[in-house]
C-alpha cells in the first residue's frame, strides 16, 4: 500500500470489541493494521478507506476477508456483505485474507476486525450486522467526498457500481474520490443499510473468490509456508491415553541425516485440562519433513500407560447401558409436566436405545503450526479456527504479550471443530522454544486420528407415552455420554451434561410430559465438538424414535412429525441460537423435503425412503434419500436436503455446504467410528478411518433454499444432522432391518 | 482399492534409472534453504560435468532438477521441502487419499509413496505445472463448477482427472467412481460435474 498519502490524515473504521461483547463500529483514528496485500497489487495506488476496504485510483476493489477460511466459504461470503453496501460491481473487486487482528482498548482483549473465529453458528449472524455497516459506513465516506468536490448536499447524492452520482447525473469514480475520503471525518451514526430489494451481490450465485489459485496450486495453506532457517518437526505421541513416557532409545534416530535434536513434550496429568499439548511425546526436529519422518521411525520408546489402560468401547457400551439400566445417579436436564403420570395412563409405552461412536474430525490438512518466536515478538502461521485461542496460548506459553503477536489465517484444508482447540500450537511453542529457531509442526495423520478431541460417545433412551389417541403425550430422553465438558478449563462450569444434550431441543414444548436426563460416563478419551456438535450427536435418536412410534402406531412418520410440530408458532429459547423455534418452519422444510422425494408415491421397485429434520444453530433442515440394497452394497439413489437458513447470502456457497454437510452426514453414518481397546484408539489412517470415497457417495445432492427475508444463519453445520436417521429410516423401509447403533453398514451387514 | 492411481510397484518396476557416467548440465548444490527453491537448476550456464554417483536426476513441469539426497525420500517432500510446489499435499502419507497425485511420466500417482529413486528419470507434471498460456480445462472446469471448499484435495483431485480424461476422454459412471481421492468436505458431486464438463471443453476445443 502507498501513494504517499499522509498517513496522519487517513482515518479508520475503528472496530473493536467491547468489554460487553458488542462491537463498536466508529471511527477513529487508531492505525488499523494495513491489509495484506496480494503480491500483485504491491505497489499499486491504493488508498485504504477502513480496515476492510481498499480503493485503487483505477477503482478495483480490495476487500479484507476476516473470517478463518477453513472451507466454508466465509472467504467469499463475508466481503460480499461489504461490497454489497459498498455499493461495487463484484467484478472488480479482490479478495485478500485479513490477518488476526488483535488490539487491546483500554486493557481489555479486542479485535479491530470483530469475531474471526468460526465456530459454526456466530459467523454469518455476526457479519451480517458488522460487516454491512462496515460496508455502508465506508460508502458513506465516498459519498462526502463527492459532496464535497461537487458542492452539494450528500443526502442528493446516489451510488451506483463504485460510482458516486449526482441528481444530474454527474459522475465520479470511488477511485478518484479515495483520497479525498480518506481525509474526512467519520460518520459517527451508523449509516441505513440497503434495501433488500436493492441488492444485487446478496443473493446471486458466486463462485469462490480465491479459486483460481487453489486450481492452480498456488494457494498456500498453513503447511505449505515456510520461513528463512526454519526446522522442521514431527512428534511421536504415547498411545495410551493419559500415558507418559517412561525412556526413549534415541541413538538410532539422531544418526538419521538431517535430524538436528529430539525434545522430549510433556503430557498432561490425569487431572488437568488439556490446554496445552495432548499427549506425552517426542518431538524430532530436522532439517526437513522427510528426515523428521525417518527420526520418528527409529525412536525406541517405552511408554508407561496412563490412568485408563482397561477403557475400551466395549467397556463403556456397557456401563453406559448398565447407568440406564440402574437409572439413578442421573443428573436432570429438563421436565415438563408429569412423567411418570403419563407412563401410568398410557395406552402403549415405547422404548429404544440408540448408540453413537466417537469420531474423529480427520481434516484433509492435518493439524500443525509454524511458529517464530523472537525476542519480543512472534509469527504464527498457522490453519487456525481459533485465532483467539492460538494467541492466548503462545502469550501464555513465551510471556510475550499479545500485542506482539503476530498471527496469520492462511486458508484451511478443513477443520470441522478440530481447529477450535490449538494444543498443535502449543507443542510448536514447545518445540521452537527447544530448538531456538522457527519450526514447523506437521502432524501426521496417525497423529490426527489416534489424538484427536472426539466427538463424545453415548447411548440414548427414548420413551415415549401415548395416548387413547396415538397421540405423542410423553417423552423421555436419558443420555448415558462421555460428557463433551472434560479437563477443558474454557467451558469447566458448563454443566457436564452440555454438548450431549439440550434441555430445549425437540420435542420440548411440543409434548405435554417431559423429561430428560444425563449420565456422566467417565472416559480418558479426549472429546470436543465435532461438526454440529450437539444435533449431529442426538439426532439419530430422536429422528429414529419417531419413525419407530410411526411405525407402531401404523402412521405416516412425516404426518407424525407434523402433527407433533402442531400449529405454527414459536417457541421461545431455541436451542444454540437466540432466536425462537418456529414449528412453521420446520414443518415447511420436512413438507417440501416429502413432495421432492415423491415421499406419498407407491414404489415398486424395492427402493426404500426415509426422511428426518432437525433444527441446527437457527436453521431448519429435512433431508430424504431414497435407496436400495444391491447385494451387501447400499446405493443411494436420491438425496434430498431442505433448508430454511433465513436470506441466502451465496446460493452456490450454500448449496455447497449442504452437499458437503450431506456427504459428510452419509460418511459417518454408514462407515465411521472411533474405537478405544485396552486404553487406545484402534484407528490409525484412512484405511481403517474410511472416509465416503466418490464410488458410494450419490452421484447429485439436490439441495433446496426455502425462500426467506429473515437474518441469514450459518450453513455449514447444517447438513449433517438429520442425514443418519433419514439414512436408517431409509433402511428400514428398504430392508425392515432397524438399526439403532452408529455406523450403520457393519450393524447392517451384521444383522442381514 | 479400485481405482488407485498407476501404482508405485508398477514403476518400480519398469523405472529406468539414469546411466551413470552422463555427461549433463548440472548446476550448483542443492539446498533446502534456496532463496528461490522452485527455479529450476539451469541447463544453459553450468559447465558440463560428469554427474556424481548417486545423484538422480528427474523432470518437474518440464525442467530439470537433481536430487543428491536421501534416495528413499519419497518426491512429495522433495516437492515440497526442497522445490516449495506445495499444490501437492499430504493427506495421509500411505497412498490411500489420493491428495498428492502427480503425473508421473503421464500417469497419475502418489507421490507420498513414490520414493526419489522410483522418480527419477522421469516426467513429473505437478499442479503447478498443469497450465500453458491458459488454464488446463480441467482446472478451467474446477473453476466454473466452483468444487471447492476447503480446496486442499483438490489438486490432487484434479491430477486424478486429468489422468482418467487422458484415458477416457468420454467418461461413463464406472470410470468417474473408480475415482478413489478423498474429499473430506465432500465435493463429489461438483468433481462428477466438473470432470464431465472438462471433458465437453477437451472436445470442443480438439474439434
């Protein structure tokens, strides 16, 4: 960025957060870090106009992009909701990844670029509030600038594709206005935001604004940077949960040529959090990966096992059902009602247990860090979710403060929640510490799948209660999980039952008796979320159940779905979101989702349907497939998915999430377990952790948007969770086998 | 596991090491901390001398390179570490994802399994090296079909594709699903699309 324009007559759009929470957008005339710039564009005439716009004399565009990219698409969403009221042709405007953007304001932790994290369901609520203001404000700027040069009232003054102009139709280009505006004192209200009906990037089909450099190999994600006389690292961790290691032969891996010194990492206690490094290990450092690799190889440890050496799947599928067999000990989450009244006076009882396996996030890229840490400063480069958390640690970690910190998002080979803690970060620390150089961390994917923070393990009991009437009057949910809430001090004072379920979630407020219960299931298994943490964790169940009732009481199951959704209305505290559960929404999405698959149609073909919703994070989603059994094989025929997201911000992006939601609901619903045996995880690599290839996924996902001007929602959690029941639904009708234990194929070839 | 690239057995198999004793171009020692690790060791200005035993030489995107390291290095941390074309990525290091796909000598292949030596004599077309003046169409059709999401499978993805539209210029179902790279994100039916549709652009374009 030059064109030596003073820089004590720029201002900024000052964005900081708050002590409350709430961001602030105003001006000031704090220096807001410059934007990146594409190495194409340095040394072009640009001017920055906020910490997200920069306007070239020519009148390209550069929008800052401040979300962690990690497939999402947030890379092209987010600075659409600025160029749209920016008021710019898309065409002409580039796309560059803002760095993190730390600040402190007055003491207090904040960020000039507002939330960056991406944790599934603040991003798009969040930027579509900020960074539309950020993008009127900025406009604004433009327009008193024209005002100005032309003499004349701004509210007379109109934009159009980066063009301010006049009543008479005068002209000037934002290009030609850039300096003038950066000179100006801010507006200090925010601007009025455009009418809907005015968009014209909101909503249109865009292609992901970064695609030609990922097409061409040029993309660098976090483990493709490098620095100037840096190491490469690789750490062999202990197998055994909680383990430490005892001593380590490593003659034979220092002979290794280029491997320069082996530091050995601490584990955790069985007691503390897990905030810093995972696992006990041995960090081999080298001169490059390979050599790193081959030094690994040759290291001859042994391990002494940590406090968990009997915990297998096995085990705690047993004490699991043997909790709710007992059934005291239980820890109330939610009653309504009368329960146990309502099991006295039911006409018929339900009963079914469902069983869901760890999994592990396995993104393509896997974790790790490159990490300079200086004097008094450091550079992390890094594919992050959690910029904040990734700062905390290595100012924890060095004593550097973290306004000396500088922190790089390159773009993510996925993440799916595995990035939202950055004990990889920690062990970079660790190790560049050790080796007085920058370092680069790779993990392999052994590492990736056998220490991961999985997605918790549990069984369900539904009971359900009905009436003369059929009619659903009471429902129980038990939950016996290893609770996601373990030795992880962000969320310590959650109640142990958060993440494995939700007092509000369905069919709370739906039925007329109500309760639901947790059992707390002990486990040295690390566990987090995963992709939609919560829905994609009890879904099954609950969509399952339903079906079974449908089945039971010789019912439609969507015209038991609808009728247990009943009129429409909302219902207050909806889970994970503030807003309100609209049952006419759901019951919109599951209405189309039917018509789509030909859900009343009579087959003759032996292909069977199934189909299930679920509300996530304030969307509201159906899916259906339609399959058939080709010997042992499942083909899946037709998938069909339905959302209500609110306004749809990026048709192509949405419609991308959701086939990817899709196919990642189909892979870990027929195919994916994390098992634990003699207190480690059985699962090393892809062979033995077998993702969806091409060959079993359906050939199409036929996505459907329900047409909406409400506030857009984030998408890409939404597609998973309904997917598992609608899949053993569809198996049920296909095969009148009913599965209630996740993954689905082994159970399914077991019981044929 | 069906559809798995040219495997690296296969190769070894019929790999031609270079005749020691050649008289080549060869240039100076090959570090891994170049100031500018992708350019290639110049052909033009080096004197011509004997090249030492044990140095293997290979082509990458067309030009050539020598390797005097460890021979069992496998050419993905070659790529990477030494010559910084990280388009190829590591995905799971055992050949099973498909995300470092190359060409090698035409053919798709794993480079995480493919060690220097099995390399070397030989043709290596990188995702960087895919494009002449303009995009490859299966880059081109990548593109419009907007496949990516978190885009780290993608070259290699992409690498797979090219090979099966060398063989198979119109594709039917058994050749898009013999396809066995990986995505985690789950873009398969826009890489359906978009392999269908580079295979339109090839033919128009030959027409």
């Amino acid at each position: 960025m030059s064109g030596g324009v003073d820089e004590s007559r720029r201002r900024f759009l000052h964005v900081g957060l708050c002590a409350s929470g709430a961001l602030l957008v105003g001006f000031g005339h704090a220096r807001a870090q410059s934007l990146p710039l594409a190495p194409e564009l340095i040394g072009d005439d640009l001017t920055q106009l906020s910490p997200f716009v920069l306007i070239e004399r020519d009148n390209r565009v550069v929008i800052g992009a401040r979300g962690c990219e990690t497939g999402q698409g947030v890379i092209t969403s987010l600075p659409m909701l600025i160029a749209e009221e920016l008021d710019v042709d898309w065409s002409r405007v580039r796309v560059t990844q803002l760095p993190y953007g730390y600040i402190e304001n007055n003491g207090q932790p904040g960020n000039r670029y507002g939330n960056q994290s991406s944790d599934g369901h603040r991003t798009i609520p969040l930027a579509w509030k900020e960074l539309r203001e950020a993008g009127a404000a900025t406009r604004a700027l433009l327009v008193a600038a024209a005002a100005r040069v032309w003499s004349l009232p701004a509210a007379e003054l109109q934009t159009a594709s980066g063009h301010v102009v006049a009543a008479d139709g005068r002209r000037l280009r934002y290009g030609t206005l850039a300096r003038t505006a950066a000179s100006l004192p801010a507006p200090v209200t925010p601007r009025a935001l455009k009418d809907p009906d005015a968009f014209h990037i909101i909503g249109k089909p865009t292609r992901t604004t970064d695609a030609h450099n990922i097409v061409t190999g040029r993309t660098r994600y976090g483990s493709d940077e490098y620095l100037s006389g840096m190491l490469f690292a690789v750490i062999l961790r202990c197998p055994t949960l909680g383990g430490a290691l005892e001593s380590c032969d490593e003659s034979a891996a220092r002979k290794v040529v280029g491997v320069r010194d082996i530091v050995r990492i601490e584990g955790n206690s069985a007691d503390a959090a897990l905030d810093g490094p995972l696992a006990a290990g041995i960090a081999v450092i080298a001169d490059n990966t390979w050599a790193a690799i081959e030094g690994r190889r040759a290291l001859v440890p042994a391990w002494t096992p940590g406090p968990w050496p009997e915990e297998s799947t096995a085990l705690l599928s047993a004490r699991a059902h043997a909790l709710l067999d007992a059934g005291t000990d239980g820890i109330s989450v939610h009653s309504e009602g009368d329960m146990p009244g309502s099991r006295r006076r039911a006409r018929l009882k339900l009963n079914a247990r469902y069983e869901v396996p760890f999994l592990a996030h396995a993104p393509m890229e896997t974790p790790g860090a490159l990490i300079e840490i200086r004097q008094d400063s450091a550079l992390l480069i890094a594919s992050l979710q959690d910029p904040d958390g990734a700062s905390r640690i290595i100012s924890e970690m060095t004593g550097l403060p973290r306004t000396v910190l500088e922190i790089r998002l390159p773009r993510s080979g996925g993440s799916f929640g595995r990035r939202l803690r950055n004990d990889f970060v920690a062990e970079a620390v660790l190790v560049a510490k050790a080796s007085a150089k920058p370092v680069k961390l790779l993990w392999l994917r052994e590492d990736d799948i056998a220490h991961d923070f999985y997605r918790p393990f549990g069984v369900h009991a539904l009971a359900a209660t009905l009436d003369r009437n059929n009619r659903v009057a009471g429902w129980s949910h038990r939950c016996a999980a290893t609770p996601r809430n373990n030795r992880n001090a962000a969320i310590a004072d959650d109640p142990i039952w958060k993440g494995c379920m939700q007092p509000d979630d369905f069919p709370t407020g739906l039925v007329a008796h109500l309760e639901k219960t947790f059992f707390a299931l002990e486990s040295g298994m690390p566990r987090d979320g995963w992709q939609a943490p919560m829905p994609a964790f009890d879904a099954f169940a609950v969509q399952c159940f339903i079906d079974e009732i449908a089945f039971a009481t010789r019912r439609d199951p969507v015209q038991l779905r609808l009728e247990m959704l009943g009129e429409p209305r909302e219902l207050a505290n909806a889970p994970d979101a503030s807003t309100a559960f609209d049952t006419a929404r759901m019951a919109q999405v599951l209405r189309v989702c039917a018509e789509k698959i030909r859900w009343s149609s009579r087959r003759t073909d032996g292909h069977g349907l199934g189909i299930a919703c679920h509300y996530t994070s304030g969307g509201y989603v159906a899916h259906a497939f339609e399959i058939a059994m080709q010997g042992e094989k499942l083909k899946i025929h037709r998938a069909v998915c339905v959302v209500d997201v609110g306004r749809v911000i990026n048709p192509l992006g949405l419609e991308a999430q959701l086939i990817g939601g899709t196919i990642d609901g189909i892979s870990s619903a027929l195919n994916l377990a994390i098992t634990v045996k003699d207190g480690r995880v059985q699962q090393r690599n892809f062979p033995d952790y077998r993702l969806l290839p091409m060959a079993q996924a359906p050939a199409a996902v036929e996505v459907h948007a329900i047409e909406s001007s409400r506030d857009p929602v984030d998408a890409d959690e939404l597609g998973i969770a309904s997917v598992a029941p609608a899949l053993a639904n569809a198996i049920f009708a296909t095969t009148t086998v009913r599965i209630r234990k996740l993954p689905l194929m082994p159970e399914l070839l077991r019981m044929l | 596991m069906n559809g798995k690239p040219a495997s690296v057995q296969r190769m070894h198999d019929d790999a031609t090491i270079p005749p020691r004793n050649t008289l080549i171009a060869i240039a100076t020692e090959e570090t891994s901390m170049q100031d500018d690790p992708a350019t290639p060791e110049s052909a033009a200005s080096p004197a011509e001398v004997a090249l030492d035993p044990g140095t293997l030489q290979l082509g990458i995107n067309g030009k050539p390179y020598f390797h005097r390291g460890d021979p069992s290095m496998p050419l993905l941390w070659y790529l990477r570490d030494t010559l910084r074309l990280t388009g190829t990525k590591y995905g799971c290091g055992i050949g099973a994802c498909g995300a470092c796909t190359v060409l090698i000598d035409g053919k798709a292949a794993h480079a995480c399994e493919t060690p220097m030596l099995a390399a070397a004599g030989r043709q290596v077309t990188t995702i960087e090296g895919l494009q002449g003046e303009v995009l490859h169409p299966v880059q081109q059709a990548w593109i419009e079909e907007d496949v990516v999401n978190c885009g780290f499978c993608q070259a290699g993805q992409i690498m797979a594709a090219v090979d099966l539209l060398q063989r198979k210029p119109a594709p039917v179902e058994s050749d898009l699903t013999a396809i066995g790279n990986l995505c985690r994100c789950g873009s398969y039916p826009r890489i359906r699309r978009a392999i269908l549709r580079a295979a339109e652009l090839i033919r128009t374009s030959n027409r």
